[in-house]
C-alpha cells in the first residue's frame, strides 16, 4: 500500500491505560483528547522531504482527520499533511 500525492497513511498506536491515583482510565472515558497517536505507514510523493517527515515516524493528529481504511484486515487512517500536528 503506498499513499499518493498530498495524503499520507496513519497507522493509530493505541495507549496504553492511564492510571490516576490508583484508578484506571479507558479510552472511553478519555474521549475529550482531540488528537491520537500514530505511526506513518506511507507518504505521498507531493509531501514535504524527508528531513521534515518520513516513513516510520511517531505522530499526533487531530482525531475527526481523514478517512478509515481497512486493508488486509488492519485499520489505517488516510489523511493529508495538514492534519499532522506534532512530530515526535
């Protein structure tokens, strides 16, 4: 699978539970966090070089972002490089 021009494709990395004097939050719970945690899979070829974002890298993005997929039976978000707001 590889992204074309201005899309990239998000792998979400789910976190682990949070705990808070002693009590576990879910992600349910946690709901009201606006951006998710990913891996890119692929980029377009019209994204910005590599030394600015490439293949592999960890990153947020804003949840409502893009579209779903489903591609061999995993679940990838396709969307552009405006959703992308932190680079780790």
């Amino acid at each position: 699978m590889r992204a074309v021009s201005y899309y990239i494709v998000v792998e979400n990395i789910k976190l682990a539970p949070k705990k808070i004097a002693g009590l576990e939050i879910s992600d349910s719970i946690d709901s009201d966090n606006r951006y998710l945690k990913g891996k890119i899979i692929s980029k377009g070829d019209l994204c910005p070089p590599d030394n600015i974002i490439k293949q592999d890298d960890i990153v947020y993005y804003d949840k409502h972002a893009g579209h779903e997929i489903t591609f061999k039976d995993k679940q990838y978000y396709v969307m552009t490089i405006k959703d992308i707001v932190l680079v780790e």
